[in-house]
C-alpha cells in the first residue's frame, strides 16, 4: 500500500491507495508508517516528494484523520470493516483472533495525537469486536 496524492472527495486529506479496503486497513497501514523509537513516519516512495518534516505532517494528520473515521462508525460497521481486512489477510481467521485477544497488537494502531478517550473508545470497540468475532467462530 501506497500512499497517494489524490484525495477523497470532499477531502483535502491524502488517501491511502485502496490496495486495503477497509478502514481499519488503512489504520494498520498507517501506524506501520511510525517509527516506534523517534515518532516520527516515515515513507521511502514518498519522501523524493516531501522534505521529512512534511511528509511527518501530512501522515500524521492522515493517520489521525483515519482514526477518527473508524470511530466515528457504529459497531455494525466496525464489525464489517474488521471483517473486510481480515479477509483480505488470507491465511487462518482464528489464528489471528487468538493473537489479537492474547497480544493484543492493535493497542500499537493509535496515533499520537489520540485523546485518552479516544483511545480507551477503540480499545473498548475493538475488543467487543474480536470477543463478538470469537463467539461466532466457536457457535458456527
């Protein structure tokens, strides 16, 4: 996935190609463009593009932006993203649901910029997402 100049309509903001579908894709994508030891992101195919201080901007606030998108959706529609992106992952649904539940590794998909209640909303979202997920896998 690339991130790429054109922008969605009625939107300033600089999508993310539409190699991930869903949202939460995005929100993946997005926080893996972060270096965990200096906060700042980063981008090889679009740094010729930008000097680092921008492009560190423009992802920022991207990935902010996606964040607050993803919670501005109901649960019905988290649920439905959740499920777009983890269909898209290919390989074995429960597998990645054990690791979610136990290592939880979509704790490090916030951006910096997140309000503690923001934070604790995703968190809460997404784990009745993965709990509600378990259950449905083990009933049907």
């Amino acid at each position: 996935m690339s991130l790429s100049k054109d922008t969605a309509p009625n939107d300033s903001r600089p999508t993310t190609s539409r190699r991930s579908p869903s949202l939460f894709g995005q929100l993946v994508y997005l926080a893996s463009l972060r270096d965990l030891d200096t906060g700042r992101y980063e981008h090889q195919g679009v740094a010729k593009n930008l000097d680092e201080a921008a492009l560190d901007k423009t992802l920022r606030e991207t990935h902010a932006a996606v964040f607050a998108e993803w919670l501005s959706l109901d649960l019905e529609r988290q649920k439905a993203d959740l499920l777009s992106y983890l269909s898209a992952l290919g390989g074995d649904p429960h597998a990645v649901l054990e690791a979610w539940l136990h290592e939880a590794p979509y704790k490090m998909l916030t951006p910096p910029s997140a309000e503690q209640a923001e934070c604790q909303l995703y968190l809460s979202d997404l784990r009745t997402l993965l709990e509600l997920l378990k259950a449905e896998e083990e009933v049907g």
